[in-house]
C-alpha cells in the first residue's frame, strides 16, 4: 500500500521511502499537502509501460486485421495532406 512522505521525511528517510516502495509498492511524496512525485520500483515502472505498449499494439493490431478501417483511416489521413 502506497505511503504519503512529507518532503523532508523522505529526504531523511530515503532508504526506507526506496524499501517500502520495493516491498509495498509505490510512495507519494507531497508538497504543501498536494502528492506531487512518486517513487516507485523499476519492475512497477515497466509493467506500467509494457500494458501501455500492449494497448497500442491491439489497437493497431485491430486497425490492421480491419481492411475497411485501415482504407478510412488512409483516405481520411490524405485528404488532410495539402497538394
């Protein structure tokens, strides 16, 4: 479960803010009361980019296996392209 640190907190503490966010997952940190940074894992971070690199892919995957779609797209892309 994620954690919120004050700034100074984290600072003094930064070993235990990177403990934490190995062990249970991401830590806020704020500033003037408003969660501002987080600190988080390498392996949380390229899950977060893996799922947004897969979206892209079925989407173009679906574009793709559309032809009707991909011709739209096409055209529509073109006729947007000044002779």
């Amino acid at each position: 479960m994620a954690r919120v640190w004050r700034p100074q907190e984290a600072k003094n503490k930064f070993s235990e803010v990177v403990e934490e966010a190995l062990k249970h997952g991401p830590q806020v940190i704020t500033k003037r009361g408003k969660e501002t940074l987080i600190v988080l894992s390498y392996a949380d971070y390229r899950k977060m980019d893996t799922r947004k690199y897969e979206k892209i892919g079925s989407v173009l995957d679906f574009i793709l296996t559309n032809k009707e779609l991909a011709w739209l797209l096409l055209y529509l892309t073109l006729s947007k392209i000044p002779l």
